[in-house]
C-alpha cells in the first residue's frame, strides 16, 4: 500500500511504499516494479529494496527515458507467492545537456583579440558559468587550454577580450557551463597582425 514517488530526474525517481501484511509467512522480498506501457509486474523493470519485511520502504529507480510517463507498483514476495499494491504514476523531467552556445563578433588586435557570444540555448538548466578559451596549438581547445571567465555578461550574452602577441594564429571558442557540463561554440581561427612600427626619434646636438 502507500506508493511513494518522489526526487524525479530526467533518468528516474525515488519510488516506494509499504508492506503492512506478511499474510502469515515470511516476506523474503520487496520492491518496486515500473513499466512505460502496461500495469508493472515482476517481469517488467523490478527495483529491489535492500530491507525485506513489513513496514515502509523506498528505492532508487533508475536508468529511465527522460520525459516519459511510467506505472509503478510496489509488490512483496513471501512463500504463497507475489502481491502488489495500488498502481500509481510519474513522469521523468526533460533531459538536460550542456548549452548551445555561439559567437556573435570579434575585434583582433596585435596585442589583444576582442570576443563577444552569446548562450543561443540553456537546453533546460541554468547556465552558470561563460567565458572563451584558446590555444596557439590545439585547433579545438577546450577548458584544458587557456580560458578566461568572461568579465562582461548581461543576461546570457558574454564578452571580454584575450592577451595575444604579434604575428601569432589563435584558435578561439567560446563556452558555458550548467549543470550538464560545458557547452562550446564552434571554432574561429584568427591571426593578429604585426606590432605597429614608429617612426624614428631623432634628435639633434650642438
């Protein structure tokens, strides 16, 4: 009796409920059983509960499809066989994955290269972090290269500017964080133009 549901993820949810009869015998196992299509029995996906007996008890149901409706029973085992108890029903949450995230311009300098992007899609958790990494020698960097947290960010557009040297090719992405990982724009290959030269001071004796 009692189906529990409850912390629901886009991968599954903590179920249960409670054996209140042993029905005069010895109850060797409980658990849940779930199914997306039919009532659940102990020959669809059946989550054991580490505890036998009588009482209350839950279980981590897990390795579901994200945004899916699911039945769940909770059922008892004991020598005169398997009783189940109300039917209940959940849907998992969206699934979630690392932000889509694309450049919008890019000013380069000799000594510096100016990059603005923006977060086209947060695809369903809270971005927390933006900013651009880049590399002289990996054409794809990654967090592992050389990055910065962008320093000017207003809602989920982000920029902020990069040291360079002269004369040098700089491969760039932009990037953001939520709770599913990092989310990287493509890649820009730019190329910084030489140090400007000054004419000569020249100043006389007498």
């Amino acid at each position: 009796t009692s189906p529990v549901v409850s912390n629901i993820t886009p991968s599954g949810a903590t179920l249960g409920g409670e054996v209140t009869d042993d029905g005069g015998g010895n109850v060797t196992e409980r658990g849940v059983v779930v199914s997306a299509t039919d009532l659940p029995t102990i020959n669809d996906l059946k989550f054991v509960a580490p505890q036998a007996g009588l009482g209350q008890f839950t279980v981590n149901a897990t390795g579901l499809m994200a945004s899916t409706s699911y039945l769940f029973r909770a059922y008892a085992i004991n020598e005169a066989g398997v009783s189940y108890g109300e039917e209940d029903k959940f849907s998992t949450g969206a699934a979630i994955y690392p932000p889509d995230v694309e450049f919008d311009q890019w000013m380069v300098q000799y000594n510096s290269i100016r990059l603005d992007a923006h977060v086209e899609a947060d695809n369903g958790s809270q971005v927390t972090e933006m900013g651009f990494c880049y590399s002289t020698s990996n054409n794809t960097p990654t967090m592992a290269d050389s990055h910065i947290v962008a320093g000017q960010v207003s809602g989920y557009s982000f920029g902020d500017s990069i040291p360079a040297q002269p004369n040098t090719t700089y491969y760039c992405r932009a990037y953001a964080i939520n709770s599913a990982g990092v989310g990287y724009s493509e890649v820009v290959t730019l190329v910084t133009p030489s140090a400007p030269v000054n004419v000569p001071t020249v100043t006389s004796e007498q």
